[in-house]
C-alpha cells in the first residue's frame, strides 16, 4: 500500500459516511464499496508496510513554524465542522506548537496530505 492508496481509502471512508449517516464506519465503507462492485481494503493493526505509510503521512505533515523568529514546527489537522473555523468554511488548519500561531485553510485534510505526501 502507497501513501496515494491510503488516502483514497480515507477518502473512500469519509463518503461512505456521508453516504450512510448513523452506520459503523467499517461497515459504511464495506458496503460502499460492494455497491462499486470493489472489494474494501481491510487494514491490518500492526502490518509493517502500513506503520510506514502512516508515518510518511505523519512527517508530510509537519512544516517549519512561518512566523519570523519562530523555531517550532507547524502540525496541520481537521477542522470540525461545528467548530467555529468550520463554521467560516475553513476545513484545515497549520497550528504552530510553539507561538501557537494558525493558518487556516479551505483545503481540506485529506487533499493536503495527498499533496504533501506526494512531493515529499
Ligand atoms: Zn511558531
């Protein structure tokens, strides 16, 4: 499995939900998938080749902090929906663990993470 295909999954998973509110998210994706006529991909805890796909994605998303004089280094996450970020249409956000400092943006997680993942 590559970085590119674990994305897809999750992308996969995150309309699955949307596709059927209220089910287990395991279950909501096997059946998407069914539906498409594909077999869902089934990740196995612990496999070796997966920790490295999801350590790759962990490094592609970590940016030196942009604020001047700032040394820290930048982690990018989700933005809820519900939170007031989400409110104001902003799906990710760079939060520096250092000066704290955010940059928000209307890109959202998954497609931040296929573009860092690929270029680095
Ligand atoms: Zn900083």
């Amino acid at each position: 499995m590559t970085p590119e295909d674990y994305i897809k999954r999750e992308q996969e998973i995150v309309e699955a939900q949307k596709a059927y509110p209220g089910r287990e998210m395991g279950n909501a994706y096997r059946l998407w998938k069914e539906l498409r006529g594909e077999k869902a991909n089934i990740l196995v805890t612990g496999d070796k080749n997966i920790e490295a796909v999801k350590h790759t994605l962990k490094e592609a998303a970590k940016k030196p902090c942009t604020q001047p004089g700032c040394d820290g280094e930048m982690t990018l996450e989700s933005v809820c929906g519900g939170c007031v970020e989400g409110k104001a249409g902003f799906l990710s956000k760079w939060t520096c663990s250092k000066c704290l400092f955010r940059e928000l943006s209307k890109k959202d997680f998954l497609t931040w993470l296929r573009e860092l993942s690929l270029t680095s």
